[in-house]
C-alpha cells in the first residue's frame, strides 16, 4: 500500500470515527442535552420553577419541564413515590422523610408574611401600630381574639375577624404555625383554602378576612407593590405597640426582599425552599440542579426570592457533586 493510500484511509477511518463519537470532539460541550424533568410541589417556589426552567430550555432546547404547583406536602409525596423527578418543597425535610430516601438541596429562600383586605375597618392602625407575635397566636392557635378591635385593641370596633389558611399541606402553613409559637398546621384554625392563590383571593373577596402568603403571592411581580385588595399586616417584632422605622419593610417587594436576606424580618416566617428527590440525583436531573445552585442563582432577585448564603450553596453542590 503507497503512502497516499494510506493517508486517506487513515483520514477515512478518523473522520468515520469523529462522527460515531469515538475521538474527542473539540464541540462536545455543545452537545444537546434531552429528556423531561417532571416536578410538582410548594406554591411558594413555583414561579420561580418556572423560570428557571424557561432559562435552562434556552440553553438546552431538546429538555422540557413539567410543572405543577399543589403544596409541598404533594411535591414530597410525588417525589418519594416516584411520580416526579423533583419536589419543591418549602418547609424543612423531616428525619421521617429522609429514612425513606428524600435527598434535599436548598436554593433560595423566601417568606411567608400576613395578609388582610385594603378596606379593613382598623387597617390605618394595623399599618401603623402593627400586630405581634401573641396576638396573632390568640387569633389563629387559641381563638381567644375574635374581632378587628379585640386585635387592635380599639374596643370600639366590633366586627368578626374571618380567618382563612390552607386546606393542603403546605410548607406555608406550617412556616406560619412555627412563628406563632412552634404549632404545626393542623393547630391552625379558620376556613380551609388550597393553595396561594386560593388564600390571597379569599382574603381579597373579604373586608374582614386574615390570611397568609408566600410574598410571590401577596405581592405583584410588576408593580412590586401588594396585590390589589391586599395590605400587609406588618409585624411587631419588638412588641412595642408601634411599627419603628427598623420594622417598616412593607411598601414594596424589593423593600421586604431585603429584609428577608438581612433578618430583619424574622426566621420563620422567612425560610429555605429545598428541591427534594428520591436519592441522590443523577443524570440530567442533577445537571439541572447544579445549574441552579450555580448560573441559575443569577435569576433570584428579579423573581422577588432570596440568595442564600454562600455556605449553604456550597453545601448544596456537595450534595450533587
């Protein structure tokens, strides 16, 4: 065989075996990436599921997601049981649920705060004066307190406080029931509403109504400013009877984002929201996972959620490593 021949055999076989992936592709990087995530879960990390599966499509056109809200005690569930490859849940993982495979990773962090119609009798003093931790565990927990002025204090106000939580399980309510005093959502008390939306409009409907959201549901992602027909009950932290200027967060949702990261506002009702599978994660799952503790973290703050500290990120590509 001459050395021409030879050459272009050599060339023949080099560029056969480039094709069927047997060199080293100098664009492997590019390679398309596809399947189905299937996820479901906390309301409270929804919205921005949804948008961090919008950017990972972008990168990687041939993957699609399958989203579904339904409360965190469906994202553990569907997770656990296999229905789903990833459950948003938004409330700590219990030992209970790890013994049976839960693998969770936190990736942001958000709050629950308390919500009450604009045209509450008393909502100038709720606004000004706030309402503290007691009280709200005598509103919700003990039901000791059951009018707007038993709540205020202004005796001459009578009308019934109408008090909504949710009917499905929920990293929420559970957030809620540890602030007023480490209860768990079945101590809550009032008419039962599924999910955040469902709560948010309850309240919206009712000029004597008392709920709870997650800030993506009680506040607009447009205006930054709550929702129309909702007003924010601000905490009295320091239980002074007067909402100080250290504790005036509430105007918008940039203003109580802050807050959130600094602690200022309390934890809980702030909390870690935690992407949860059945196992330690793999495959295109885990890439999805790690591009969220990573590029992914990029999109937190125009979402209205919160970066969490380095450490615990750190902690989180551990975990998918």
């Amino acid at each position: 065989m001459n050395t021409k021949n030879s050459a272009i055999i050599l060339i023949t076989i080099f560029i056969a075996a480039l094709l069927s992936g047997c060199v080293d592709n100098p664009d492997a990087d590019t390679q398309v990436t596809k399947g189905t995530i299937r996820i479901s879960g906390a309301f409270a990390l929804y919205p921005m599921m949804l948008k961090w599966g919008e950017e990972y499509q972008k990168l990687h056109p041939g993957v699609n997601f399958d989203i579904q809200a339904g409360g965190a005690g469906k994202g553990m569930t569907d997770a656990l049981g296999g229905l789903v490859d990833i459950g948003m849940v938004s409330r700590a993982i219990a030992p209970a649920e790890e013994e049976k495979g839960a693998y969770w990773i936190s990736v942001t962090k958000d709050a629950v705060i308390p919500t009450v119609n604009r045209n509450n009798p008393v909502i100038a003093q709720l606004k000004a004066n706030g309402i503290k931790r007691d009280v709200f565990e005598n509103i919700y927990i003990n039901e000791t307190i059951k009018t707007w002025g038993q709540a205020t204090g202004n005796v001459a106000v009578t009308d019934k406080i109408n008090i909504y939580t949710r009917s499905d399980a929920c990293g929420a309510a559970e957030t809620w029931a540890a602030y007023l005093g480490k209860y768990k959502q079945e101590n809550l008390n009032g008419v039962g509403v599924n999910g955040d939306p469902g709560v948010a409009q309850a309240v919206r409907e009712d000029r004597l109504g008392i709920g709870y959201n997650n800030i993506g549901f009680a506040y607009d992602a447009n205006t930054k400013k709550p929702v129309e027909g909702i007003e924010i009950i601000p905490l009295d932290i320091n239980g002074n009877g007067n909402i100080d200027p250290e504790e005036n967060f509430y105007g918008t949702l940039d203003e109580v984002v802050e807050a959130i990261g600094t602690g200022k506002y309390p934890s809980p009702p702030a909390r870690d929201l935690n992407l949860v599978t059945k196992g330690k994660p793999t495959g295109l799952v885990n890439d999805f996972i790690k591009w969220a503790l990573t590029d992914g973290q990029q999109y937190i703050p125009e979402q209205g959620y919160i970066v969490l500290p380095r450490s615990i990120i750190t902690d989180g590509l551990k975990k998918v490593e």
